[in-house]
C-alpha cells in the first residue's frame, strides 16, 4: 500500500528479524533542494528531534522506536555490522512488477532478501558480506556495507519469497558492475566512445569550468561514482598521482589556472615576544582553553566552582599561587547541578562573591557551542569584566557535532571556543568526562575525541585519590593532575578531599553542602595516579586496611583469628600484614600468642 506521495508504507512484518533487533533505525523524509531534479531522502531521528547522521549512531534508535513514530514518509535502516545492501535503481516496472532481465538475473543469482523499493521502481538486496574497493555505483547499480556509511530506505514489501539474509561474496559481482553490468551504462559508453580515464578528464574540465580549486575537485571526485583506485595510483614524478595528474593536464588544456594570491606572512624579528598572563599561576592562562577531565561524580564541578570562588573574591590559590588579578566575574554555565540546591551553597562555602558569579540559564536559553558562539560573544560584550568561563561538561554543549569526530570538534567547537579565548583575554575552562577504558595512557581517557586534549593549549585530569593516613572514613580524596600543555611547564598536582561544611539559606535555614579542602602538592603523575586507582592489587590493599580496621575496632584478637576470617574473604597473609603496618596496629603477646589491637589514637 502506498502513502500520498506514491511511496510504500513499511509492511514491519516481513522485515527480517535480525535487522529489527538491532539499533540501527532511523526515519526519512521526501526533501525538494534547490536545483535539485527529483527530491531527496533527508534521515532524521526517530523522536522526530532533528536530522540523523549516517556516521553517528548516537542519532539511529532501535526499530521499535522508529516504527511507532509517524514523522517523515518511511523507515531507513543503516547497512552496518556484517550486511551489505545491493540496490538497483530504476530496474522495475511498478505497474506489472516485471524486472528487467539484467537486475532479475542479479536477484537469482544472489537468492537472498530483497525487497521492493518505496518507489517501487527499484529493488533492495541485503546480504552478509563486503563490497570491494574501488567504488559503490555505476550507472543503476550500488553496493554499501558499514566502510561506506549509508542508510536504506526499507518497505518490507518482499519481491522474491526469500525470508533470510544470507552470506554472499560480492567480489565477483562488484568486479561486473565496474565493468559495466549496467546495460544502460554499457550502451552510454558505447554511443560516446569514452573510456574511464576520459570520464575522469572530462569530470574535472567542467569542475574547473565552474572556478572549483584543486582541492574541491579532488573532494568532489571522491564523492561521485567515478572515483577508482586509480586516481591515487603514483606517477613517476615526486609526489604525483594519476589524480592531480589528470586536474593539471585539464588545466592545461583549458588554460585556467589558480590565481597567485599568497598567504599573508612575517618574519619572526618582526614578532614582539609576549609573555603569558595567569588565571592561577602556572595551571590556568589567561586567553586560552583548557580542558579539566574527569570521571562522573568525582567532584569535578566543584573544583570548577572553587577556581570561580577565588576568581570572584581575588583570593589566593590553593597551592599559594598569588591572585594577581582584581576580583573578576565569572561565567558559569553548568548543565548538570540544580542552581538553588547544589550551586549556589557549594559557592557560598567556597568562599565566592556570589555578586560576581554569572550564570547562563541553559535550561531557557538551549545553548549549543557550534551554532550559539556568537550569542555567547554578545554576552561578553555585555560582561566586560568576566576573566573566567566554564562550560560543565562540553558533550552536553555541542549541539549537533559529532563528539567523536576531532575534525568537527575542533572546527566547530574547540578552535571558535580558543579564538573566543584570545580576543576577550579570558580563561576558558572545559569541562569533559573520561572515557571506561582502563589501561588506556592517563592523555587518552577523554570520553569522545581525543581533540579535547591535542586541540586545546592545556587539559588537566581530575581523579579520585585514597590514603588511609590521611583521609577518615566516608572522606572522598581528589587530586587535580597536569595532563598535557603545549605551552607552559609541568606542575605538580594537588591533593584535595571533599568534606561537609554548613551553609545557610536565603530564608535563614541551615542546611549542608561540600566543599574541598586542599591537602598540598603530590608527586605522583597523572598517570601513576591512574594506574593506582586502577590496580586490582592496589584496591584489594586498601580493601584490607578499612576490613582490619573494622575487624579489629570492638576489641583485641588473636593475629592467627585475624589470619582465618581474612583468608576467608579473599585476603592474603601479606594484605592483612601490610594493613596491619599501615594501621600501625599493637602486637603484644599473652598465654604464648600474638595479640592484635588498634592503637587508641585510631
């Protein structure tokens, strides 16, 4: 059954299983682009909340969600994983149903699912295999799998009985449609007398008819149904391929070449040296970006909001760093914390001018960094006196960006967000999480692109941080560790440990919230760091410290009872030992056995 605009609706029964439990789901809808001969297929999510992307699976949904919402003319489905989909176009007479023999030939040959197209004047074969190098269309014939990220229009309307999607090698089938297994294709080649090669010359002498440059002709072979191995196959001279080759001789030929205009330049006697102005002495510069990454919950608001304390009161820094600065706005926009109950008193006990505290109302303004840079320019324009913007935490910020694709993180985030930085000579200090993967270096944990940290001046690592010496039960350790810095020197981190503080309400209630209290400098790396809190031997000590502690806290045992119960939940004679030395626990002897007690002061 077709909608209004002549289209198949789904039939979601007869849609393969093992597609539909997976979540790779999304609608599309009927788009006419200017200049365009026929409209075009646009992907959007399923919730109906914007476009999707064929390369971020975090905008497909599974079918369950796709099919339920009626937006848009169709469901589509991304070729991912082990499928790969065949379509032939324009192969089928809708009205009888026949296919022409040359695409009939193909669905035989294959024998496997295939379905009738929303036009119904193609059809869709999707089978498990990959599709070669070399290309994905000529003429009337294209092939797709996950290298070739693509999604297909699916109707559930079967054309050939076959229920299953079957493993199939496509080598010898792609090799055919190169070739030319297009009839159509064959007989256009045929009536013009062109090879590939010409196709390619002839492609590119218009492009440079147009005024394109070297670069957007190359771009836009790659992305047509020319594009071979060939054009990046070397040529004898340095540094030519078959590709620039073929652009330089269209050139030639048409006389049109690319203007001189050189790149402004100077000579560095004529740059004046500048040294760099500190937020906070040797971590935070003024007129750059700096990321601080961390787990969830480790405390990293809080850190953000303790640097925003001191920047609003013109205190001290924590590690004796001078405030040279006068007392200075800040702007804070965080998208995690309630203002009223987490916010505000966490500021309140870190010792802020709360007057010059500024935050963004995220939740009336939507704000996302690749399209709202310019909003956030006339809100400095408005704030002159702002030394120090937080964004907590950036993945929530950047809109439609792909976070895992650095190219976009830097062009449409991270390098807007830098000269922002410069021109209104402020700290801007982002917020990122990191990522699950243990044993990764302590400079890979970012959660997302690693251009959080390669693309910015300075990243510093946020992690929790345990010692039984010093921090008492139910106390949770921080330690803020340099990262990485393209200009200024290493420094040591800072040890920290989050405690309650009262804090009093605007209606005169009390009330408690936390704060950090700063413990020094450490000497450990961020990655020694990391590699302690990640030690499975590391936590199994600490594990038998706090057990020895309470095992030993109601009264004095034997050490030979104490040795049983802690082999009994996994503990080994030297964990328990080493924890009784870290507890500097009291060992005395009675009736010819060794006694063991917590000192008093423990």
């Amino acid at each position: 059954m077709a909608n209004t605009n002549g289209y198949w609706h789904p039939h979601y029964d007869n849609i393969p299983l093992e597609l539909r439990s997976q979540s790779i789901w999304l609608r599309w809808k009927l788009t006419q682009r200017e200049g365009a001969d026929k409209p075009t297929k646009v992907p959007y999510k399923s919730d109906g909340s914007g476009r999707a992307k064929t390369n971020d699976p975090a905008t497909w949904s599974s079918f369950e969600d796709a099919a339920k919402h009626k937006g848009g003319d169709g469901l589509g489905c991304m070729v991912n994983g082990d499928y790969a989909a065949i379509d032939l176009d324009n192969c089928r007479d809708p009205q009888t149903g026949k296919l022409e023999a040359w695409a009939q030939s193909i669905v035989d040959e294959i024998g496997s699912y295939t379905e009738i197209s929303p036009s119904g004047h193609g059809v869709h074969i999707w089978v498990k295999g990959t599709v070669p190098s070399g290309g994905n269309r000529r003429g009337r014939v294209e092939m797709y799998d996950q290298n070739s990220p693509r999604y297909l229009t699916v109707t559930g309307q079967p054309l050939n009985g076959y229920a299953d999607i079957k493993a199939y090698d496509l080598t010898e089938l792609h090799k055919r449609m190169l070739e030319g297994l297009d009839p159509q294709e064959k007989v256009k080649k045929a009536a013009t007398a062109v090879d590939d090669s010409n196709e390619d010359y002839a492609f590119c002498k218009e492009l440079i008819k147009k005024g394109k440059t070297d670069a957007e002709i190359d771009a836009a072979m790659r992305a047509s149904n020319l594009i071979r191995p060939k054009w990046d196959e070397q040529r004898p001279a340095p540094d030519e391929t078959y590709g620039r080759l073929t652009i330089r001789k269209a050139r030639e030929e048409l006389g049109v070449f690319i203007s001189s205009n050189p790149l402004p330049r100077e000579r560095m006697s004529e740059v004046k040296a500048e040294k760099i102005e500190w937020l906070w002495q040797g971590r935070f510069p003024l007129g750059m970006a700096i990321t601080l990454i961390g787990q969830g919950g480790v405390g990293k608001s809080m850190v953000t909001e303790e640097i925003a304390a001191r920047v609003s009161s013109g205190r001290d820094f924590p590690d004796g760093a001078k405030n040279t600065l006068n007392p200075s706005d800040v702007i804070l926009m965080n998208n995690e914390d309630s203002p009223g109950k987490s916010i505000q008193p966490r500021l309140q006990a870190a010792g802020a001018d709360l007057k010059k505290i500024i935050r963004i109302k995220l939740e009336e303004s939507g704000f996302a960094a690749d399209r709202d840079i310019a909003r956030l320019e006339e809100t400095l324009k408005a704030e002159p006196n702002v030394r120090l913007l937080i964004i907590d935490p950036i993945a929530d910020m950047i809109g439609e960006t792909n976070n895992n694709s650095a190219s976009e993180v830097r062009q449409k985030v991270l390098n807007p967000l830098s000269k922002m930085a410069v021109k209104y000579n402020l700290c801007v200090l982002i917020v990122c999480h990191t990522n699950k993967k243990e044993g990764m270096s302590a400079i890979n944990r970012v959660d997302g692109t690693q251009a959080y940290v390669s693309g910015v001046r300075g990243s510093w690592l946020m992690l929790p941080w345990d010692e039984d010496d010093v921090l008492a039960e139910g106390e949770r350790g921080i330690v803020l560790q340099f990262n990485k810095s393209n200009c200024f020197p290493h420094k040591k981190g800072l040890k920290g440990k989050i405690v309650t503080v009262p804090f009093t309400s605007e209606d005169g209630q009390t009330g408690e919230t936390a704060k950090i209290d700063w413990l020094g400098e450490t000497d450990k790396t961020a990655q020694e760091t990391l590699d302690a809190a990640s030690d499975p031997d590391i936590r199994k000590g600490k594990r038998a410290v706090q057990w020895l502690r309470e095992h030993l806290c109601d009264d004095s045992k034997p050490a030979t009872d104490v040795f049983t119960a802690g082999k009994d939940l996994g503990f080994s004679d030297t964990a328990i030992h080493r924890a009784s030395v870290k507890l500097n626990v009291v060992k005395t002897r009675a009736n010819g056995r060794s006694i063991w007690s917590l000192p008093v002061a423990a």
